[in-house]
C-alpha cells in the first residue's frame, strides 16, 4: 500500500489507537540520533527528513523479508496490537486524514526503511527543507519480544 502522509513535525506514526496511551513521545537521546524512530506501547513513530508531505509503502508480510539494499537507513521495532486496525498518520492529522491498516492481534516486527526519492505523487511544500524519501513499513509477526535495532545506519546528518 503507498500512501502520502502529511509528517508534520518531521515525523508520522503507526499506532494501534484502541490500546495506545498517551506517553511521553518516546524520542530518546538514542532514538533520535541513533534509531531515528521512537517507540511507545502499541505505537511506533517515524522521524522524517522533512517537515512535508511524505511517501509512505506499508507491506504486510506472513515472515521477515529481505532487507532492501537501496535502503540508507534501516531499524526494526516491535509494535503490539489488540486487533483490529494499526492507523497511519501525522501528528496533526484528523481522524478523516488517517490511514488505516489492519492488524491481527498480537506482537508484529516493525521495518522502516530510509529509501532516497523524489517528491511524493501529490502537491508537496517547495520552501521546505530536506531531502525527499520513501519510508518503507514491512511488518510481519513475531513471537518473541526483540530490541530496537539498527540494520543499516545511515548517515549522521541526514534531515536537511
């Protein structure tokens, strides 16, 4: 699935909204110099190069799949749902504005791949700054509970 999502604030997230609760954001030291996502129960959030309109894939997968060799940047997480649906938003969409993806219940492992790009296939902001990419969400099940880890760290200055 490709979306555009509007990564207000440099970031937009992936959330199961009927079991998530508010925390405090889960950008860490580590998770935005390092990981460059933030993860919080049933959430995950994607830092982004701009402050824009961004493309988005999502792929569901039935196990872990190939690591995307055009990737600069790669990290896995777990996300957690109840069931139902996973929302795909940013931080200032309304609920009409959100993406819907749905979910099994249970513990998923979450890849996002940093693929460089041009602009998304929709009106994007010309004064913003930073570099146009394709943030890649493969998500497949999981049983055992896993770290935040890096596969692929890309470059240390990267958002503009």
């Amino acid at each position: 699935m490709r979306l555009v999502v509007h990564a207000d604030q440099r970031q937009f997230s992936v959330r199961d909204t009927s079991a998530w609760v508010p925390g405090d954001g889960g950008w860490t030291a580590e998770a935005v110099t390092s990981h460059r996502i933030a993860v919080e129960p049933f959430s995950l959030a994607v830092a982004t190069a701009r402050s824009d309109l961004v493309e988005v894939e999502v792929t569901v997968h039935p196990a872990r799949p190939a690591l995307d060799e055009a990737a600069g940047h790669v990290v896995e997480a777990d996300l957690d749902s109840r069931g139902g649906a996973f929302t795909i938003a940013g931080p200032t969409d309304s609920p009409g504005r959100q993406h819907r993806l749905p979910a099994a219940p249970g513990r998923h492992r979450v890849r996002v791949s940093y693929v460089e790009s041009g602009p998304p296939d929709a009106e994007w902001n010309d004064f913003e700054y930073g570099a146009h990419l394709r943030y890649v969400l493969d998500l497949w099940p999981s049983e055992a509970p896993a770290p935040v880890t890096v596969l692929r760290q890309g470059a240390g200055v990267w958002d503009g």
